[in-house]
C-alpha cells in the first residue's frame, strides 16, 4: 500500500488541518480506500461544512410540516390523508462539463430523493442560469441542457411542468442547473433512512456500478479553471429507462413490510449512502463491496465506494424478505444483491473477498464533519436611484425591447421540449406564474414553481433574499394556491473569500425573515458553493421553490385575459413617483446600466395582497391574474394580453411615466374582473387594507395608453415569441 503523501490528500480536496483531523479520528493513517471516503463525505457537497452555522437559522416548523431538512426531501400535510414530498437540488458543475448528462442526472437524482421517501413523483421543475448570449459556449449549453432535463423526464414519465431561466455574463464560466420534483404519498406511509436493527441485511437494488461520476462531489466543492473540460470522467451518466423501472420497483416493495429503511445513492454513491443511513440510526456497517453488482472489470473498494452511477438504491431489509424483495426486483430486470449486514459496532468494515479494506468511526466522519463559522463582511448598501436618475425613453420602444429581451422572452422554445402532460394530471401548463398539477381522482390541486432574482441579491443579499420567497408566494398565490412551503437551491461563489460568504449570510437573514412573515417554512434545500470560473464568481443566487393547495382546480386563475371590456385593476399601487428603477430590467436593457439599490420588500404588504388575490380567485370573482415582476407593470399587463390575444386600453398619467410603467416595485398583482363586479372588487380591497387603481378594460389588437396607440400584440408576440428560437438558429 502507497503512503499517503500531501500532494494525494490536496488532490483529495481536504485541507491540512481537516487531514490532521482524519488522523485524530483514526487513530493511525488512513489507506487510500479510507481517505477518499472522508473526502467525500467532507465535501462541500455533502458536508454543507461552510453553509450549517446559517441554515440552522432557516424556520423550518409548522403544524402542516411533517418532516423538515435532515431527510432526503422535505415533507408537508396536504389534507385527505396525503403528503407533498419535494426538494431541489444543483448539478451545476456537471452540467458546465458535458450538459446532457449534468442535466440529465441532475432530474434522475432528485426524481429518486423524492421517491424514497415513498412518494409518486407527479411533477418537475427547474431553475437554469445561462452566460450572456453572446458567449460563444451559451448556445451549446442551452441546448444540451434543455435535451437533458426533456430526455430524462419525458422518458421517466414524469411531467416537467414549471421553471426559470436568466442569462447573465456572470454565469458564462458556470452555470446553473436546478432541478425539483414534487411527490404525492400516503401520509400514514413515508419511509425514512435511519438504519436499524441489528444483523438486518443491507441491500443494493437498481443498476450495475461503473467508474461513471467518481470524485463528483469532490469535483463539485471546487472552483473551475482552464482544466474543468477534463473532468468529463466526473460526470455521471443517467439512464431514465432504468429509473422508471427502479420508481415502480421501489414502489411495490413500498406496498410491503419489507422496508426498514431505504436511501438513494446520490453524491457520494455508496458511502453517503451507508454512511448517512447508519448515521441517523446509531447502527454500525458491514459491507462485502465484491458482492456489489459491477458492469466493468478490475474494479477497486476506491472505485466502488466512490462511485456515482446512477439510478441505484441502498435498502435495509426486514430479515427473511430477501428472496420477496428479490422476486420482485427480478420482475422489473434490476439487480439485487445483499451486500452486507447491520451491526452495533459504530464502525464501517469494508471487505474485499473476505479481507478487511476499510475500517472506520462512522459518527465522527458522517455527524463530526468540520463546521467553519467562515468571516463575512455584508454588502455594502447602493445608492436609491430616482425615476429623475433613469433615462425616460418612449413607451412604445420600450416595452418592444422589453419584451423581446432574453430576461423576459417566452420559454416555449424551451418547454415544448419537455412533456408536461404525461400522467394526465397537468392543470395548468409552463407559461403562467405556477404549474398546478391535480391531485389524482380528486379536484383538488399542487401548485408549484421556482423563483429567484440574482440580480436584486447581488445589489442587496438581505433585500434579494426576501424576493426570492416574496416572489414565490406571489406565483402560487396567483394561480389561487395557499403557499405552504420551500425548498432551496443556494448557488454562490467561493465562501472563503469574505465578501461571497457575505452575501450567503444576508440571503438566508433575508429568506428567513420572508418565511417566517409569511408562514412558508423551509423543508429542504441544497448548497452549491465554489460556482466561481477564474476567480469570477456567479452572482448570488438562491433558488426557490415552493409549493401550495388549490381546494378546487376549477377555480384556478391564470394569466391570459378572457374577454373585451373587462376592467384592467393593479392591486398594490401604479407606484408613480416611487415607481423603482434601480436594477431593473429596463435600466438594464433600455439604458445599459446595472446599478443602485434593488427593490424593497415589505412583507406586511405581501402577506395582505396574496390573501386578498387568493380569496377572490376562490370565489370566482376575477377573471385573471399575474403577478407584476421582471419588467414591470406595463410588461405583465402585456403578457397577459399576447396570453389571451386581447389589447388592453390603459390610463396612467402623471410625471415620471417609465417609473410607473417599468418599476419593478414588490407586492403586486394585475387583475381583471368583469365591470358589474369592480365595485366589489375595490370595495372588498379597501377592508383588506389592500391599495387597488383601475388602469384601463382589455379589448382591441393593441396595447394602448392615454389614448396613444401603441405596439400591435400581433409584434409584441413576434419578438416574445421569437427571441429564443431565433437565439438558438443562428450561428455562433
């Protein structure tokens, strides 16, 4: 056995001081099978070693949580003896390398977190961050990662339902991929991963194990450079054929006694695995790694403990299952094999034929992974910028450019790649502010989305890391549904430079404040760190996603307006002298500028809006709305007439008119609602303590404002419509 030299524990990413704890916990050096596994496990990726002191913060209780972060997904209580399961989760870097496979696994990982824990998968999402379009590398990451997500869900069966998309300069060098799943379980029936009970047998179900994705999570805990192209072996390689059949096998021993607990590999493969599993139940490990099903040859402990290969399961059975849960899997053609056994050792003992190859504490490397309290200093505070500061350009140009610009342009290039209404359940389709999915054999509904503004969290973290949840609840609210819950992908730079870990810290103050405001705790989450290419780092960005009920599907808003002469009402304020430019989209396309203070949040305000929205989209009383966002007032009012090919006629005067059309003020909603009931409407808005103005009525081929024609919906749909598939054909 070679001796562990410096140069193989800093190839191994850990530092010298971490090194001189792995002696510490060993007691002895550790061979090369032994350091790879602390590896791993002390990754940035598994370990969360830079991010725990600040998620601790995060509210992660209400009487409808069921189970909060620590599981493989988060859970809630969605009434009628059911549970929504869901988490997001990155796999950036891997996507950056080969962006097929990267996005593919990336849907494949976190369809399987979501059911092991017992739940049908029923719908995914996604979060993605692209360079600027002029990169030359961006055409062919958008490509391929869009392929990736549509070719795994679309195969698995699964429908992708809901998204987002930002190009940025920032991300030129690393980009984001953020996938979700939503499941539906049998509250009386979730399956959990602490091990238990000892010589209980340890199971490997699924696919054959390949040197596919070894040192991932290394690889993932770590900046880029000129070198990153090479790391094409760190890339997982996915199979959602395999996965379907794993979900259905899963699904039936599910049906049984069988199940003590059951974790998927994930980062880490075998050793998160085991580890984590025997971890959370006190218990200790036995593993005969030969006995581990292979589809390469002359593979080592090193390569199977350590690799990624996807769409395979670790199970601990009730004893005298084996040959049930056997016939089983048979049935769906995966492997089986009973690997090894529980004990009370608190060890893990690795064999190779019969000879001992590992032999490690498991709580002092799974519970004692390092904790660093890492410096932070906060952003410092940009100036506000008035309506007076920004440059007023015609209204008309303005919205033509707007709403043709990559920020704001229409996605449908994009999800008609995907299948959005395999199961049959899709209620409300990608293009609206949440997909809602129906709660099968019932009327009643999830809705769902993913949000976030990097933009606003680089100007402020505190500030933008409210948003992200403010805007989140907006989306569900919108559609009608009661927000209930988060989930959270937390993609920054490197956390030991100060500043970056800065911003981490304002975003999760920011984010806890808007959860607790708004009772939407946190139930899962993810971190991805060292999103950072040569020293430039991404902007700050913390994903979220969310999802709420529908009582009644039938109720269900959306955005497109569904007549003529309908009242046009901004719920929330035309905001006028207030109206916020600083980095707004229009400052950036219109005037080229990225700069001053972000748009603040007041959650009172939100909190007032979202119950009003959602309580007259319950009684029927408004026929559309859209939550005002990217662009401002005069873009949502826009989106919502190309939605239902109805002009809108508009009245709003006063100075400092872009202020009011392209202000990107936090708290609104547009709504439409037939004339004979607008009385009410203001009336019921006026107890709610809720500002509501009438701006115009739809009807007409234009948009229209003080009486001045403006841009035809028939041109503004060109350029919305066209600006991504337009992107994509032309040559780089």
């Amino acid at each position: 056995m070679s001796a562990i030299t410096p140069e193989i524990v800093a190839q191994h990413g850990l530092s010298a001081d971490e090194y001189k704890l792995v002696l510490e916990i060993m007691g002895r050096e550790p061979n090369l099978t032994e350091l790879g596994i602390f590896s791993v496990m002390w990754s940035e990726h598994c370990s969360y070693k830079s991010s725990k002191k600040w998620l601790k913060t995060l509210p992660t209780k209400a009487p409808w949580v069921i189970c909060g972060p620590g599981e493989n997904a988060g859970i809630i209580d969605i009434g009628d003896g059911l549970a929504a399961v869901f988490k997001m989760e990155s796999h950036n870097h891997p996507s950056f390398i080969e962006p097929y496979q990267g996005a593919a696994t990336g849907v494949g990982g976190i369809l399987r977190d979501v059911f092991t824990m017992g739940a049908r998968p029923v719908a995914n999402l996604n979060a993605l961050r692209f360079g600027s379009p002029d990169h030359p590398k961006t055409r062919h990451l958008v490509s391929g990662v869009v392929a990736g997500i549509g070719g795994y869900g679309n195969c698995v069966g699964v429908p992708t339902v809901g998204g987002e998309v930002n190009f940025h300069s920032s991300y030129n060098g690393n980009i984001l991929v953020n996938a979700m799943t939503v499941g539906v379980a049998r509250a009386d029936n979730i399956f959990y991963s602490a091990a238990a009970g000892v010589g209980n047998p340890v199971v490997y179900v699924g696919s054959k194990t390949g040197r596919d994705g070894i040192h991932g999570a290394t690889m993932a805990s770590a900046e880029f450079n000129e070198d990153s192209e090479e790391k094409r072996p760190t890339v997982q390689v996915g199979d959602p054929f395999t996965e379907k059949l794993l979900i259905e096998a899963c699904m039936e021993l599910m049906a049984t006694d069988a199940i003590v607990a059951i974790q998927d590999m994930g980062a880490a493969g075998l050793t998160s695995s085991s580890f984590e599993m025997a971890s959370k139940g006190g218990m200790g490990v036995e593993l005969e790694l030969d006995k581990v099903p292979m589809r390469e040859v002359g593979m080592t402990p090193y390569e199977l403990m350590l690799s990624e290969s996807q769409e395979r399961m670790l199970i601990v059975l009730v004893p005298g299952k084996e040959e049930m849960a056997k016939a089983i899997f048979d049935k769906w053609e995966l492997d089986f094999a009973v690997i090894g056994t529980l004990t009370d050792s608190g060890r893990m003992v690795l064999k190779w034929h019969g000879e001992v190859v590992g032999d490690l504490p498991i709580d002092p490397l799974a519970a004692a992974s390092p904790e660093y309290d890492r410096p932070w200093e906060p952003t410092p505070a940009l100036p506000v910028l008035t309506p007076a500061d920004v440059e007023e350009k015609p209204w008309g140009e303005a919205l033509s450019t707007l709403i043709a610009s990559p920020d704001i342009a229409s996605r449908r290039w994009i999800y008609q790649q995907y299948d959005h209404m395999v199961m049959g359940d899709t209620a409300q389709r990608p293009g609206g502010d949440a997909g809602v999915v129906r709660l099968h054999g019932s009327n009643r509904a999830l809705a769902m989305t993913t949000d976030c503004t990097p933009r606003y969290v680089a100007a402020d973290p505190v500030e933008g890391g409210k948003q992200a949840v403010a805007e989140a609840y907006r989306n569900i609210s919108a559609v009608g549904g009661l927000p209930l819950a988060v989930t959270d992908n937390m993609n920054f730079g490197n956390p030991e430079k100060p500043r970056i870990m800065g911003q981490f810290v304002g975003a999760c103050q920011g984010m806890g404040e808007a959860c607790i405001a708004l009772d939407f705790p946190v139930v899962s989450g993810n971190v991805s760190l060292y999103n950072e290419t040569a020293g430039q780092p991404i902007l700050p960005t913390p994903a979220i996603g969310a999802v709420g009920t529908i009582e009644d599907v039938d109720t269900m808003a959306t955005v497109a307006f569904k007549g003529p002469g309908e009242s046009i009402v901004v719920l929330g304020g035309v905001a006028g002298e207030q109206g916020w430019l600083g980095q707004s989209l229009y400052l950036r396309e219109l005037c080229g500028r990225e700069e001053g203070a972000p748009p603040p949040v007041t959650l009172a305000v939100e909190r007032a809006a979202g119950d009003f929205v959602r309580a007259q989209i319950r009684a029927s009383k408004i026929t559309a709305c859209h939550d005002i966002a990217d662009g401002g007032l005069l873009v949502a009012v826009t989106e919502m007439a190309m939605a239902g090919d109805y002009g809108a006629m508009l009245a709003i005067e006063g100075p400092n008119l872009h202020a009011s059309l392209f202000g990107e003020n936090q708290g609104r909603y547009v709504v439409t609602v037939r004339e004979s009931l607008l009385p009410d409407l203001l009336a019921a808005a006026r107890a709610a303590g809720v500002e509501a103005q009438t701006i115009g009525t739809t009807g007409g081929f234009h948009i229209f404002l003080n009486g001045e024609q403006g841009p035809a919906l028939a041109d503004l749909r060109a350029g919305f419509e066209g600006w991504l598939p337009n992107y994509m054909a032309a040559e780089a």
